[in-house]
C-alpha cells in the first residue's frame, strides 16, 4: 500500500510541470464566472475571517517579543524610541505577512488539501465534472481568489494588533512612555511599509491556496494519499512563501 | 447511441483495456460483467470523457468524445448520466443541494429546479430526504441519490458502474427495479456490474469484458445459454485459473 501510493507520487520536477499546467487550466477557468462567482464569498469568510483568531494570537506574542528583543539590542547604544521604529517597520514589513502567511499555509493550505483530496478519492471530483462542471472554475479558483484577497486583510489586522502588542509591551515592560514609542514609529514609517507588506501577503494567499487546490487534486490512494497530499501542500506553501518573500525584497526594495 | 470502437487504454504498465469494441443500443439495458479489474468502470470514464483512450474511439450520438473542445464535452455530459458506484454524492452539500448542482449548471429556474428535484426524489422513493446529508443516509439511499440527481437532467443515457455492489438482496432489487423503471422512461442505460443477478435482471442485453476485450455479447438468454468455457466459469461463479486475477497476468513491461 506505501510503495504502492509513493510510486504514483509524482517527481518534484514532474511537479512543477504539473503545476504549470494546471495553474494555465485555473487560468482558463477564471473566464467561467458564473461557476466561482457564487462560491467566492462562502471561501471568503472560511479561508479568510475564520483564520483571523490565529493570525491575531501569532502577533500578539510576537509583537510582545519584538518589542522586548529590541529593546535589549538597544538599551545603552541606541536611543530606546528606536524600539518603536523596530516594531512597526519589522512587523508591518516583514514578521506581519511571513507569519501569518506561514500559519495561513498550515491552516488553509491543509485544509484545502484535505478536502479537495477527500473529494478526489471519493470520486466527487469526477462526479461534478460529469455534471459538466469545470473542476478548476468550481474548486480551484473561488479558493485562490479568496486567499488572494483575504490574506493581506488578515495581515493588516495581524499587523494592528501585532504593532499594540508590542506598545503596550514597551510601555508596561519597558523604561519607555507611549509618546517615545509613537516618535520612533512615526519617524521611520512610510506608506510603502505597509502596502510591501500586503502586497507580499496577497502573492502568499495565492500560492498557499494553489499548492493545496493542486496538491488535493492530485491525491490518490485513498486516506493515505491525502494525508501525503495535505503534508505536500503545507510544505510547498512554506517554501512558495519564502521564495516569494525574496522574490518581492528584490523587486520592490 | 454509444459506440466504443477497439479502446485500448493503460495505466503504467498495466494494460486495462486493449481492444474493446462495443455498440449500446438506444432504449435498452446494456450490461457489461466482469472480474473487478477488468475495466468495466475504466469504460464508463472513459464514455463521459473523464480520462482519455491510449487508441480507439469513443462515440456518442456520433460525436467522438476525445475530439470535443471543452464546452462541447460539458454539453454531452449533459445528455449523460453518470451513477458512480459509491454514489459520489457532495458531502457538505443536501440532498436537494447535490441535484440542484447539475440542475443550477444548466440554467434551470428556480421553480422547474424545486419540481425536478421533488419529481427525481420521488421516483426513487426518497421523498422527504431533501435536507438530509449524504452522512445520514444508509449506502442504499445514497445510491438512490445518485441516481435521483442522475435523473432530475432527464439524461439520454445513464451509466450505472456497480449500482448494487455492497447493498443487501432487497435494497439491490429496489436499485434494479430503478434501472428498470428508469430505461421504460426511454432512457438508454449501460450498467457495469460482477453481480450477476443483477445483471440478468436489468440487462436487454450483456457484454462480458475479459482480459482488456468483449469476450461475447448477446441477450440475457443468449449468455445465459453461452457454451463459452470463460463465460460459464463467470456466471456460474467458480473459482478457476482462467478468471484468477486476469489483469495481472496480462501485466506488461
């Protein structure tokens, strides 16, 4: 049965055709708008605002850390205002949309690769097909789109409550007052801070969402081969969003 | 009418199917036994164009399907039915959500969609069930589902891939008695089954698939009667080494 389900697992260069094969099929798909326009919504709220509770958990802890790090780099070189500067640059640029986008591709990578490898294996994917749907305008694209568009919202009220976090840290922990804190934030920020941090989160949704739409089509071999389809899926998001992290340093800083 | 001109299809290196030509009269009962394996639902995918032949053809109503752009082939679909063998049934979706689907994709309003939905049900005894989900109901009603949501496109052709596999003797003779009721509503069926009660019971005529070809074809009568050593062995039901695990020996490569 393992050698059986590994042997079908196709080669991570077989993947990568696969994927662009199938991402120019999703491509096709998005023309069909009366199938994916109903479910986007629906996708909306579960990939998106049901993944708001975790993102918020992330940067409350980590803007407390961030806050105390830099404090302890600072204290006795740096004016401790500067703590301020760390925060908010760190967490809306980088911290706000890589962790979140990481605890985004465990959450909603998996879960999309469970159930569309559910789907698969239970042979719903083919039944909506002979029901003359397109597998990719119903499935692949409402949850592509809704993580595109729903991740940078979850990253801006991560990074919200992340940057509080690490005030009221600052101003409860630290030898620092609410006004200091401000200064050091106000002085370094600039719009571009936030919509780089967006614009990388929206990019991560995307990827998240497609590895695991691709990965869940793939499965085969019954439970096995979706629980190998769902680890695949986080994976692949993990390393998209790093890749993509890079890609985005590089083009727009 | 439903043409399968010399198909030849393979997965790796297993040779499926490797010859097989059949014609599928409209109005009547079509059946095609077989060892599990043999390829019988391999057929059925391969008519409603979910997977795509090694060689040969495919027609239906004189179109070939493999040669169907994508919105001719979602436009045959709509002239099939398609009865999976675990029923397939959209298990977040109702009852009526899951044959409103096919119903929605064609356009219907929302008044013939509510007709066609209680009509379906009641021809298959489940009226009432509208708002269960497929993980309330017993195999057998799912199978009833499948077919009710098969049926509510009022399909030229319905493909049955072993409608009663698993069922109890009575919920079987209910399933066949559909399929029956089913043909005298002018709807063309093709069942693939290894139950040969069922078989006999359904069919106007029976195709016996074996190693990768139709081995004989004829009425239940003609089968029945069939001096043919493989045939006799499989109806008959003994155990004996031209039927053990035929696939397997046919393995290539």
């Amino acid at each position: 049965m393992n050698h059986s389900v590994a042997s079908r697992a196709p080669t991570r260069e077989g993947f990568v055709a696969h994927v662009g094969r199938r991402s120019l099929e999703a491509g096709r798909a998005l023309a069909d708008i009366g199938t994916w326009l109903p479910l986007l919504m629906g996708q909306m709220v579960r990939l998106g605002v049901d993944s708001v509770p975790i993102a918020l958990f992330i940067a409350v802890f980590t803007g407390i850390v961030l806050s105390l790090l830099s404090s302890y780099i600072f204290t006795g070189t740096v004016p401790l205002y500067f703590v301020g500067a760390l925060v908010g640059k760190t967490i809306m640029m980088e911290l706000g949309p890589v962790l979140t986008g990481m605890a985004l591709a465990g959450r909603v990578g998996a879960s999309i690769a469970a159930e569309l490898g559910t789907m698969k294996v239970t042979e719903q994917v083919d039944a909506l097909e002979t029901l003359a749907y397109d597998r990719y305008a119903y499935l692949v694209v409402p949850r592509v789109l809704a993580a595109t568009l729903m991740f940078p919202v979850v990253t801006a009220f991560a990074v919200a409550v992340g940057v509080a976090s690490g005030w009221i840290t600052a101003i409860n922990l630290l030898d620092l007052s609410s006004t200091e804190f401000l200064k050091g934030l106000k002085q370094f920020y600039q719009f571009k801070d936030l919509w780089f941090g967006l614009v990388k989160s929206a990019s991560f949704g995307g990827a998240v969402a497609l590895m695991g739409c691709l990965r869940g089509l793939s499965a085969q071999g019954g439970a096995e081969g979706v629980g190998q389809a769902t680890t695949r899926a986080v994976v692949l998001g993990c390393e998209a969003i790093l890749v993509l992290d890079a890609f985005w340093a590089l083009v727009l800083l | 009418m439903i043409l399968l001109d010399n198909l030849t299809k393979t997965f790796g290196p297993r040779t499926i199917l490797s010859g097989v030509s059949l014609e599928v009269p409209d109005g009547q009962n079509t059946v095609i036994i077989g060892a599990s394996g043999a390829g019988k639902s391999v057929t059925l995918k391969l008519i409603v164009g979910l997977i795509e032949p090694d060689g040969g053809r495919v027609l239906v109503d004189d179109e070939v399907v493999h040669d169907l752009a994508r919105d001719e082939l979602a436009a045959l679909r709509g002239r099939i039915g398609y009865v999976f063998q675990f029923a397939a049934l959209f298990d977040s979706l109702t009852v009526a959500e899951n044959i409103r689907l096919g119903l929605v994709k064609r356009g219907y309003d929302a008044g013939v969609i509510r007709e066609r939905i209680e009509e379906s049900l009641a021809v298959v005894d489940l009226s009432g069930t509208e708002d269960k989900l497929p993980a309330e109901l017993s195999g057998g009603m799912r199978k009833r589902v499948g077919i009710a949501r098969a049926i509510a496109l009022k399909p030229r052709y319905i493909l049955y891939d072993e409608p009663t596999t698993g069922l109890d003797p009575i919920t079987a003779t209910v399933m066949d008695r559909l399929i029956i009721r089913t043909r005298d509503l002018g709807v063309t069926g093709l069942v693939v089954t290894h139950d040969m009660r069922s078989a006999f019971s359904v069919g106007d005529r029976v195709a016996m698939l074996y190693q990768g070809a139709i081995r004989q074809v004829g009425t239940v009568d003609e089968i029945q009667a069939s001096d043919d050593p493989v045939v006799r062995q499989f109806i008959e039901g003994r155990p004996g080494p031209e039927l053990v695990e035929p696939v397997a020996r046919r393995s290539v490569g």
